[in-house]
C-alpha cells in the first residue's frame, strides 16, 4: 500500500523535509517500515512507511543521532511512531485522539505511542 504520511515519488527523505526543512531531492532514498519487526506487515498493509536518506535511515557505524536505526536513544523512531500512530487514528477510526482509538491502534501494533 502506498504511504498516508508521504508520496514516495516525492524524491524526498521524510525527516529532511518534515523535520529539517531541506525539501531538496535525494538520491538513494530508503523506504521505512515505521513499525518493524513483528509489525512489518500491519505497517505495510495501513501505509506506515516514509522514504528515509541513507542518514537518517541506517546512519553510520558509530549511531548516528537523527538516525532511525543504529541510534542508542531512538529518540526519532520514537517521534516517527507517534506521527504514525495519529496519522493511522485519523484515517482508520472514528475518534481519532482517543482512548477506543488509541486501543484499536495497540491491538495491531502492540503499544500505544501517545
């Protein structure tokens, strides 16, 4: 399924643009699974996926800060995953924002990010 958060063809790294506000074209771009592992197919099967640069996707050796993965604090992963989680509340419930929507959300991804 396409992303709801953004158009891949956009040619654009979601946290360069969103976060960064450089809104210039990349090259290499990385799709992301917002929710990894186990939640890979839910992630696929609502759209819970942005185009990453290869920074701020897997970054380098050492951690990289503003990276996704291969960062110590997941300080990004973890604001990506909220973004996320409001985006799915709006477009697949009713009560967007609310406590049965924040529910309906951790029965399919396993936690409540907000």
């Amino acid at each position: 399924m396409k992303s709801i958060l953004q158009d891949k063809k956009s040619g654009r790294c979601y946290i360069c643009e969103q976060w960064r506000g450089d809104d210039s074209l990349k090259a290499g771009l990385e799709e992301h699974h917002i929710f990894y592992g186990p939640y890979r197919h839910a992630s696929e099967r609502y759209g819970l996926k942005v185009m990453l640069c290869r920074y701020h996707h897997q970054g380098d050796i050492h951690g990289t800060a503003d990276a996704i993965h291969n960062n110590p604090d997941k300080t990004n992963d973890q604001r990506l995953k909220r973004i996320a989680q409001k985006a799915w509340e709006k477009k697949y419930t009713a009560a967007a924002g609310t406590e049965e929507a924040h529910e309906q959300f951790r029965r399919i991804f396993g936690k409540n990010y907000l």
